[in-house]
C-alpha cells in the first residue's frame, strides 16, 4: 500500500524536476554494464535513464521511423558517422554544439567525423578500421612488406591451414586497398566532399578489384566462401597466421588464448600510395525530439568523458577518440596497433549520399572476386552509374 | 438455397433482404454507417477522456467503437432483421477494415509520392538556423540560409514568392516543432499567413522535408529499369515458384508411395523421422543451413568431399545459390507432399487393387492406372495453393540467401535470388535501398496485381469460385 | 451442399481398364523427355560453372569416393538379394503360402533407399544438435587432416570430447527463476510429454475412450501450467547483460502472442466460416471473394503503414499492437478453412435443433461449435505456429531486446554486423525449435488432417 502511494506521489510530481530518458544502446556484454553503470551513477542525480538494447544496423532505420512520432529515444549510445548525415536531413537527431563546451581532449578526426553542415551532431566515443593481426606463433616477424607478406601467408597455407583470410566481398574491409591504388568515395577537396566525383571506379579502383582477385584466384589464399565469421573462427582455432579485421573481434581472441600481434596490412603491388583503411568514428546522439534535451546531453557528455572512456576501454578494448585515455592506454597492444592504422586511415564520409553507395559499391566489390580474371572496369562502372543514379 | 425457416411471429419488417445487387448495396451502406458512426462517436469519447484524463491511452477508442457497435447491433437488427446475417461477418469485417484495408489504402497513397527517409514530412535539423520574430508575431528574419542561394532554394517552393510553404519553428531548446505557414518572402525576412500563436519564445527555423507526390514517377522509374530488376526478378520467381512446387510433389509422391506400402515394415518410424523438417520451424532450419552450406567449412561440401566431388559455392555463385534455395526448399516442402500423398492414399479404396492384380496388372501399372489419377484430385489444389505460397514465400529468400549473391547488370536491391516480395523488402527496408518506401509501396501494388492475375487463373482451375459459390 | 449436382469427377469406384489415347499416352513421356532435357542442361551449365574453380584446401577430399559409394551400394543390395532369398524360402515353408520374391526384394531395397534419405534429412539436424554443445561458437566442421578417424579427418562430426553446456549457459546468464515457476514448467514439460506417449500409444492403433479422456485432462493441465508460467514470467527476472541472456524471455513473449493471436483467430473467423457455409443471403458470394483478395496485398510491404497506424493508436512497440496486425493477417484463409468444415457437417442436426425452436446463434454456439473440437485446434496451432515463427512485423513493430520474439533473438545471433553467434544460436535453436516440435507430435493427427485438406503449407 505504501509503495502504490509512493508510486502515486511520484506519478504527480511534476515532471522537470527529474528527466526520464531512454537509451538506445547496441552494446552487449561487458560494455552493457559499463553503460548500465553510468546510467546509475546518472540517476544518482535525481534522474531516471532506460536502456533499451537495439541492433547495430536496425537503430538508424528504427530512429528515423519512430522518433517523430516522438516514440524514439533521447540518446543514441552509439552510431558511425556514415549514416550521421542522412539522419540528420531526416531531421532526427539534435544539433550537440551548444551543449559541448571543450572540444579539446577529442581526436580531431572524431570530431570531423560527426561534423555535418559545419554541426557537431554527435560526441565521439571510440574509433575503429581494420588492421591485419596475426598470430605470433605462426608468423615470428610482421611483415612489412607485400614480398614478405606473400612469403609468410603462402607458407602457411594448405592443408587445412591458412596464411591469410579476409572477407573479400566486403568493401569496408577493403577500401584500405582500393585507397592505396588510388580509389576514393566521393574525391575530398580541402575537406568538402564532392558527392559527383565518385572514384570507385576509376583506374585505381580497377587495379584495386584485380588485386583483391588475385588474392582469392591468382596467390591462392582466401578461398571463396570465407566470411568475417570463417575468418575468426579459423583464427581462434589456431589454424590462421594472418587476416584482416577490426577491435571488434579482440574479444575472442583474447578468450581464445592465442598469442597475437597487430599491424598494418603491407602496400599492396604497384600500388602508388600507402595502404588507408576506412576510419569509423562512433560517436553519442541526441534525439532532435527528445523532450529533455538539457538531460540527454548531459548523459551523452558524462559517458564521454576521458575517465568514462577509459572504464569503457576496459570493459570492451575499444579505441577511445579521447586524447588523455589513450594516453594513460599506450601500453595497450590493441590500442596502439589499431591506433596505427586509425591514424593512416580515411574518415568514412559522411553525408547523406553514402547511404547510395554502400549497396552498389559492396556488391560490386563481391562480383569482382566471384570468379577469376573479370571486367573489373565494366563491373565498377555499372556501380558507379547506380549510385550516381540514386543520389540525384 | 437453404429454406430460411420463418419465425412464428410475423412482423411487418421483412427478414429476408432485399435480393441483388441493391441488397448488398444496401446491407454495406448500413455496415458501413454503422462502423462510421461507431468511429466517429469513439473518437468523440476518446477525446473527451483525453481531456479528463491525459493519461488515457490512445487505443481506447478501440474499446469505445466496440462497445457502441455491441449496443447498436441489436437496435439496427431491430429496423432491419435480415442483416443478423452480416453480424456474423461483422468480427471479421472490423478486423480487415483496420487492420489491413486501412494500411493498404495508406501505402496505395504512398505509391504516388516521393516518400522516403528523409522526405518524411519532419522537419531538417541540419540545415536549422537561428530566427527572430517581430513584434506582431507576422515577420520571421532567418540568420542565413545554410546550402541555400536563398530562401527560395532554402524553402523548395515552387512559387517565387513561396505562398503555402511551410516553415518550422523552433524555441531555443528546439524540442517541440511549431509549423506556419508562409505567405511571402523577401530577403531573409519570411512573412507568415497568420500571426505566430505558438506558446513559444521563436530562436530557431528549418525546413520541412515534406513529401510530394510525384504521379507516376515510382512506376517510370520501376519500368525503366525493368531489365536490371523487374523483368528477372519476375522470371526467377515463376521460374522458382513453379519448380519448387513440382520437384516437392515429386519427391513426396515418391516417398509418400514407397511409405503407404503396408509390408514396409517400421514404415511409422520412417514417417516420424521424415516428418522432422516440416515441425522445426523455418525460421530456424533455415538459418540452420546457411551455416552448412558454406563453401568452405559447412558439412554439405565436407560431405561432397567424401565422395571426392569439388567444393560447390552454394551460396556464393548466383547459379549455385539458386539450387539452393530449391534444394532447402525441397527439404522443408517434402514432408508435407509426403503427408498429404499418404492420406490421400489412404482414402482409395483397397479393392481396386485386388481387382486390378487379379486383371494381371503389374505394381508400376497400378501406379499409373490407380494412384496417379485419383492423386490428381486432391493433389490440384495443393499444388496451386502451394505456387501461390511460394511466390511470395519471402523466408526462404530472406534467411538463406537475402537475395545474393550479387550478379551482373542488376540493381543492388534486385539480386541474384530475389523474388518480387524480397525486392520491395530491400527497397523499404534493407540498407541497399537507402527507406525508399514509396518505392517499395509501388512495387506492392505491381505484386498485389501480379498476384491477382495468377490467383484467378489458379482459382479457376482449383474450382474455388465454384466451391465458394455453392 | 448435398442439393447442388456435384461437379468433381466421382472417382472411380471400380477398376475399369481403359485404353488412353495416343496423346494421353505419349504425354508423360514428353513431360519425362522435357525434364530430362531440363536437367541436362543445367547440369551442363553447373559443370561449366564449376570449370576453373580451385580445387579447397580446407575439405578433405577422398578421390573417387563416389565409386566406393556406388560400389557400396551395389555391394550392399547384393547382400539383400540374398538375404531376400532366404527370408523368402523361409517364410514360404513357415507359412506355407506363396510369396513373391520382387516383393520382398522390392521392400528390403525401399528400406536401403529410406535409410539413405533419412541420413540425408536428418544428419544435418543432428549436426546442429551436436554444435549446441560445442564451445567453439561455430556451426563449421573444421577438419582434422592428422586424424586418422575419417569422420574427425573431414570434419563431418564434430569433436565430442570438447563439448560442454556452455551456450546453454549462455542463455541462461543472470536469469531468475522462482521455484513455483519450475514446479509449473515441470508439469508444462510432463505433461507434454505424456501428450507425446499418448499420441505414440494412438498410432499404434490403440485408441479408446478412456485415452481420449486422459489426453483432455491432460492437455487442460498443460495449458493452465503454460498461461500461468506465460503471464507471470516478467522482463525482471532477466538480469543479465547480453542479448542471448533474454532467450526464455523472448520464448515467453513469443508464446503469449502466439497463443492470444491464434486464440483470436478462432473467434474472427469461425462465424464468418459459418455465416459462409450456411446463411444464403445476397452479397455472402462476393464478401468472401473480397476477404480471399485483399488478403493477396503484400501486407508486410505496407508495414510502414501498420507502424503509422499502431503509433496512432498508442499501440507501437507493445504486443496489442503486434497481436492485431496478426490477426488481421489470418482471416481469409481460417474463415475458408472452417467455411469448408461446417460443409462437410450433416445439416439435419441443426435443422433439428432448429426445429426444437433455437434461433440460428443457438445452433451455432450449442451444436455446430462442439461439433467442430478437431477443426479449430487446427485453426489455433496452424495460427500458434505461424505466428511462432513469424519475425519481420515483429522486428519493425518491437524494440528493445526485452520485447524480442524466438525469431527477432534468432536472426540477431546470426545477422550481427561483425559478430556472428553461431554456437549460441544452435543451443537457442533446438530449445526454441523444442515446443514447435513437440505441439507438432503431440496434434500431428489434427494438423495433417487440417492442413491437407486446407491445401496449404507452412
């Protein structure tokens, strides 16, 4: 009885004095806690926080369709940026610039990253690309170059083991090579995007789909049929020297006990620039209808904070875009080999018109590795064509 | 004609209704006014309890339209006694009307506009600028107009001086949108139709990202790139529907036959065991053989390699993939087919076997002669209503394959595998379609169509119009 | 129905030898020609397909397996022709009767033949079975290639002596069960079990009535257990931290849906069924026509329709609103499935009823729906079960993992951007798959009987 009156009582109150928020959040396990744990101590100030757990890739779709209708939440814990400008033009997240008041302790890139139309729309967590990591029993020395590279990874191979893998139809994982031969998404003039100038199909870009061809059809390494998952479970399973993969998958290898090390995947043959994967910034949204915006931002800045990155660090083994946790993370292996290829990588863009392209361009990356010696240029050009279609 | 048995009361309201089309005309109408009055008396109500009680929950004009049909109906049934016979249409009825006939109306709507992620009617908070307004509340000064030449451009009006456009504002917490709209502009400086009532201190403006409709602009775009997805996703879905029906009634007739054998012993066990792939629940197997038919590591190719054949790209080769969607087909189908042959079998009558053994007919002759033709009866409708399944059977696609792998010369939403329904799935809703939903509501339509034409050729030859006639 | 001259072909009710036609004749040969042809090609094109292809390094090939196979078989039937033979010999001089040697070979070679498709049907299931168990969070047979065990050398089965509960553990992470809740699921779990015996003991020809009372009291049990356990079952009780920790829940939220959606089912479309199959007024013909084609709209194409609506509502995001747009979805095809059951009903016992002076609902509710017990658990599990499985309206109309149903908690395991799940998903699997499996052996007779005669699939 008392409780229902409790219950009652706070039912009444008027409601600024507490904010109720809801957190959408993609985080599982250990990094969920972590979260769980900053809600509390967020509520300690007289605030109510829900998390709600959502798939990575629904939480875009899922924003845009339910935050108008005001059933969406008021912080986003966390997105990339390569959807950050088509949720902005659909008007559903909030503008964060008057809400941050020292940029300072982020990496720049983070910052560019969630910057649209000259807005912050979003403060940066954690960065991720893709590094080669490599088992150290299997592979004494990292290879730095491709000749060695080609050596370690074909000694390895046969008979039921692997010298590399990586999943070759996916174009995330492998822009750091269509970059290094002179592809491009949208060409970056002085840090504007011009979304006409498309080079993922240009001469580089071809040379690029011959390369990643080669891997599977002509030094006979990645097999068809290899996904991020085969890749993992191969290396987890002691039977892969090398292959291509982001902080993601830290996690298991660690469990799995295997000895390992991180570096940068080699400049490829012929190529005419270093190897550039693609640089993803996560980073904390306001919902531009939330009712409590003053609340959500003070939760998305508690969590980003360089103490609050650390503790998360820990609980995940994610690369913090804040300057002094990294600082306090440098003796960290994963830190720092992800940390090298973040800094040699390119941002992914982020205005609207990626979202034409990630369709398009994947499946042509995938053609082109379907079966040997193709028409690399036709396969792109069609791509091209689509995506300069669909973004109008 | 069943004989309706009159009541022994006579009233001078008839019980029976009015024949022909004036009385269907006449029982909707009165449906119809009766649902509209009940709608409209609920959503009185609600909006009265809304007012008294701002926490009541939107759905009970649900409750409110049920509760006033359940009072008129017996006062209509009293002004017109025959129509107790549409009461017991009536749950049913409801149920449509809201739940399926008012979507579709919505997404026919949709098919004619440019609706999309972003041309979602919401308001842009990326190109938000900070405003003022004046004193008499009429004139809103926009601080600039971001990628915009002018307000103009800013706007997307089609006039010059943008009357009926729509400007949002905002306070500066910009939590709870305001729209007015526009009656001209000049400069940075937007003139509003009416003075601003909002509760708000205006500081900040956008844009609204309305959608428009656009005719048939959805159609011309589907059509004119007919050849990269319509055209062969079509083919590929007769193409599987019809072969996927006849290779699972093959299959299943085989077994089924081999299984109504009444000296095969322990044929129970065999049944029991078969029957297995038909109780797991697709969305489980399904997902199940992704992971074994992998080119690599799954135990199909393991399996093959035992046998010395070559590691097969099931799924990974847009030829490959398409017998394997057959192949999963064929084992979630077959027990079905299985089942149904048996007690279709087990329904001919014994002694036209005897009879025809002692004639000096041989088993295979029997087969021919006997069980075929009396399995064509009860097989018709299983196999139609089995094409029609499988034409939209969407699982299938969406788990195994979700349309891939990619082939040449098609659009990324339109792949190797996709069938019409997973076509209009990715253009709405995968990440390959970038939400374009009235796109996707377009592609609806031509499926509902296409599905129609076959559905009456189906019909006709099932006999449903005669059954459901009768 | 009976008055309407019947316009099927009658079967025939005796054997009648007929000469077919000259087309009649030639045509099953052009059909068998045509698909010959069919398969020829394709094979053509699969071969060419598979021309250039490098050979796996990862899969243990035995050359010329398929001789040894074929020379097996070949070996193998040679054994039962001789086995035939005896068994043959022997069964003459027992019986003393006639017994045709082809038979008994023909049944000893149909045996082979269904021994080999069950290996094929169901070695996968047993697969997935076994990698529940396996730690390593993969459904992929790694090979083996120093062992000398062929099985273990091709990765055709996996290794046993690593297996542990671990996804199972999984599963269950942090969840919070009171004892009277595994007391209920105990009885739940019996009692489909005897259901199960019980159904076993009917086939085996049986049946009496005592069974039949047995099994209603028993079922009655297992639903009471089952409602209780479903409604009381809350998102508390899960605490722990990952998405697979919230499996049961998500069981339990599918089995309230399915349950009250199939339930529904039952009350939409029975008197539309009804009013179909025997009231004769004008308009009946062509409303039946509107249900079977509206139905034909791709509805999940128009769900962000549906999402519009159940917002409206103040429906989105709870299972109301996920229960209603199922419901909507059924109608057609369960008023037509009990529209042809009433059919089939002799229309003398209601007319006698009627004639005692019930009005038409009388006879509906007091004699027509006792009658039809058998139908509408069809109806109900043919709902239950579509429901169960169902997972694209679930996914856009739900968020948040605590309102997840089996489906949606499935997909994720496997449809996970980076991280795949395959171990969990097979332990989620074969518990998830487990009530399906067991409602469909427990009905099986109510379930063929439905489904074959509705002409439909699942």
């Amino acid at each position: 009885m008392k409780k229902a009156l409790t219950i009652l009582s706070l039912a009444l109150l008027p409601s600024a004095s507490a904010a109720n928020i809801t957190v959408w959040t993609h985080f599982g396990g250990g990094e969920l806690t972590w979260l769980k744990d900053q809600a509390a101590a967020f509520d300690k100030k007289g605030n109510k926080t829900t998390i709600v757990s959502v798939p990575f890739d629904q939480i875009p779709d899922k924003l845009i369709q339910s935050a108008p209708k005001g059933q969406g939440p008021d912080v986003i814990v966390t997105l990339p940026q390569d959807r950050l400008g088509q949720l902005a033009s659909a008007g559903v997240i909030e503008p964060m610039d008057k809400y941050i008041t020292s940029k300072t302790d982020f990496d720049k890139t983070g910052l560019t990253a969630m910057t649209y139309q000259g807005k912050l729309f979003a403060i940066p967590m954690f960065a991720e690309s893709v590094a080669l990591v490599y088992n150290k029993k299997l592979v004494s020395k990292a290879p730095t170059t491709w000749a060695e590279f080609l050596k370690v990874a074909q000694d390895n191979t046969g008979n039921g083991k692997f010298g590399f893998l990586a999943d070759l139809n996916n174009a995330y994982m492998n822009y750091g090579v269509i970059s290094a031969y002179g592809g491009y998404v949208f060409k970056n003039t002085g840090g504007t995007l011009n979304t006409k100038d498309i080079g993922l199909a240009n001469a580089g870009a071809d040379k690029a789909s011959a390369f990643l061809n080669d891997l599977r059809y002509k030094y006979n390494l990645v097999p068809e049929g290899v996904s991020g998952d085969v890749a993992k479970g191969a290396f987890t399973d002691g039977r892969l020297a090398m292959y291509l993969t982001g902080p993601w998958d830290m996690g298991d290898i660690k469990k799995a006990g295997i000895d390992y090390g991180i570096t940068a995947f080699p400049t490829p043959p012929g190529a005419s620039g270093k190897w550039s994967p693609f640089v993803g910034v996560q980073g904390t949204m306001i919902s531009a209808y939330s009712k409590q915006k003053v609340a959500a931002a003070g939760f998305a800045k508690q969590i980003s904070s360089s103490d609050a990155q650390l503790a998360f660090n820990k609980a995940g083994g994610r690369i913090p875009v804040s300057l002094s946790a990294r600082t306090k993370l440098k003796s960290d292996p994963v830190v720092v080999g992800f940390g090298k290829s973040i800094s040699a990588g390119t941002a992914m863009p982020n205005v609207p018109a990626m979202g034409a392209v990630w369709a398009p361009w994947s499946a042509a990356i995938a053609q082109s590795v379907q079966k040997p010696n193709q028409d690399y240029k036709q396969i792109l050009d069609k791509a091209v064509q689509e995506i300069s279609g669909n973004i109008k | 004609m069943t004989a309706i048995p009159h009541p022994p009361h006579s009233t001078v309201r008839s019980t029976v209704p009015p024949e022909g089309t004036r009385g269907v005309l006449l029982a909707v109408l009165i449906l119809a006014m009766m649902l509209g009055g009940a709608t409209l008396l609920g959503w009185l109500l609600s909006g009265l309890t809304a007012r008294i009680y701002p926490e009541a929950p939107p759905y009970m004009i649900l409750v409110y339209v049920l509760g006033i049909l359940l009072v008129m109906m017996p006062v209509v049934s009293r002004l017109f006694p025959w129509i107790v016979n549409w009461y017991y249409l009536f749950p049913a009825l409801v149920f449509l009307a809201a739940f399926t006939v008012l979507p579709i109306i919505l997404t026919v709507n949709y098919a004619f506009t440019n609706y999309n992620a972003v041309n979602s009617g919401n308001p842009d908070s990326s190109l938000r600028t900070t405003a003022t307004i004046s004193a008499d509340k009429r004139v809103i000064t926009l601080a600039e107009t971001p990628q915009s030449q002018n307000v103009q451009e800013y706007l997307r009006c089609d006039t010059p001086g943008c009357a009926g456009a729509t400007l949002v504002l905002f306070d500066d917490q910009a939590s709870v949108p305001y729209r007015a709209k526009v009656a001209s502009v000049s400069g940075l400086q937007v003139t509003l139709a009416a003075p601003f009532t909002g509760p708000i201190e205006v500081a900040r403006a956008t844009r609204l990202n309305s959608y428009t409709y656009v005719g048939l602009e959805n159609f011309r775009e589907i059509f004119g790139k007919a050849s990269r997805a319509l055209v062969p996703v079509f083919i590929w879905t007769v193409v599987f529907a019809f072969s996927t029906v006849i290779i699972n009634a093959l299959a299943g007739l085989i077994l089924g036959i081999l299984l109504y054998n009444k000296n095969l012993k322990g044929r129970n066990i065999y049944r029991t065991l078969l029957f297995l792939p038909w109780a797991i629940p697709a969305v489980i197997s399904v997902q199940m053989w992704v992971a074994l038919f992998n080119q690599q590591f799954g135990i199909v190719n393991k399996g093959l390699g035992l046998l010395g054949l070559a590691a097969v790209p099931w799924l990974g080769d847009p030829l490959w993939a398409k017998i394997s969607v057959l192949f999963v087909n064929l084992w979630l189908g077959f027990p079905y087919m299985m089942t149904a042959t048996i007690s279709a079998l087990s329904t001919i009558n014994d002694d036209l076997y005897e009879a025809a053994s002692i004639d000096g007919a041989s088993r295979w002759q029997q087969i021919v002669n006997i069980t075929l033709p009396l399995l064509r009866n009860s097989f018709t409708p299983i196999l139609l209503s089995g094409f029609a399944f499988n034409f939209n059977n969407f699982g299938i696609i969406y788990l195994l394959t979700q349309g891939g792998p990619d082939q040449q010369g098609r659009e990324a939403t339109a792949r190797s595998t996709d069938i019409l329904l997973s076509w209009g799935y990715n253009t709405a809703f995968a990440s390959s379609g970038g939400q374009n939903f009235a796109l996707a509501s377009a592609i609806a339509l031509i499926i509902f169509f296409l599905t129609l034409a076959i559905s009456l050729v189906n019909f006709k030859a099932a006999g449903v119009f005669e059954e459901a006639r009768k | 129905m009976t008055t309407m001259p019947s316009q099927d072909a009658t079967p025939p009710e005796v054997y009648v030898h007929q000469e077919p036609g000259v087309l009649r004749k030639a045509l099953p040969w052009l059909i068998i020609a045509a698909a010959v042809v069919i398969v020829g090609v394709l094979a053509f094109y699969l071969n060419r397909n598979m021309q250039g292809r490098p050979k796996s390094f990862t899969i243990f090939f035995v050359e010329r397996g398929w001789v040894r196979f074929l020379l097996f078989l070949l070996a193998a039937s040679g054994v039962l022709a001789l086995t035939s033979l005896l068994g043959q010999r022997i069964g003459m001089a027992r019986t003393g009767r006639k017994i045709s040697y082809s038979a008994v070979l023909g049944v000893q070679l149909t045996h082979l033949f269904l021994m080999l498709v069950v290996l094929v049907a169901i070695y996968p299931l047993f697969y997935v079975l076994i990698a529940a168990f396996d730690p390593r969070n993969s459904l992929f047979a790694f090979p083996d290639f120093s062992n000398p065990n062929i099985l273990y050398k091709t990765g055709l089965l996996p290794r046993l002596e690593v297996l542990s509960y671990e996804n199972f553990q999984k599963l269950f992470e942090g969840v919070a069960i009171p004892l009277w809740q595994l007391v209920l699921a105990g009885i739940a779990g019996a009692a489909l079990t005897a259901l199960l015996i019980l159904a076993m003991i009917a086939r085996a020809g049986r049946e009496s009535e005592g069974l039949n009372q047995t099994r209603s009291w028993i079922m009655r049990v297992l639903i009471v257990a089952l409602v209780v356990l479903v409604f009381f079952m809350g998102p508390s009780q899960f605490g722990g931290s990952t998405n697979e920790s919230k499996f049961l829940l998500s069981v339990r939220n599918t089995l309230l849906v399915s349950g009250i959606t199939g339930f529904l089912a039952i009350l939409l479309s029975t008197t539309a069924g009804y009013a179909m199959a025997r009231l004769r007024f004008p308009g009946r013909f062509q409303t039946l026509l509107f249900f079977i084609f509206i139905q034909m709209f791709p509805v999940f194409l128009a769900l962000v329709a549906v999402y519009t609506l159940m917002v409206l509502l103040g429906l989105s995001n709870t299972f109301t609103g996920l229960i209603l747009a199922y419901s909507g979805g059924a109608i057609a095809f369960n008023t037509w499935i009990f529209k042809g059951y009433v059919e089939s009903l002799p229309e003398s016992l209601e007319e006698a009823a009627m004639v005692d002076g019930a009005t038409r609902w009388q006879t509906f509710i007091k004699v027509v729906i006792p009658l039809s017990g058998g139908i509408l658990v069809f109806i109900f599990l043919n709902q239950f079960i579509g429901t169960y499985a169902e997972f694209i309206l679930a996914n856009i109309l739900l968020t948040g993992v605590e309102k997840w149903t089996v489906g949606i908690m499935l997909l994720s395991f496997t449809q996970g951007q980076f991280s795949t799940k395959w171990g969990v998903f097979a332990a989620a699997a074969t518990l998830g798959a487990l009530p399906i499996v067991a409602l469909f052996y427990g009905f099986q007779g109510y379930f063929v009987g439905g489904t074959v005669s509705g002409g439909v699939k699942e």
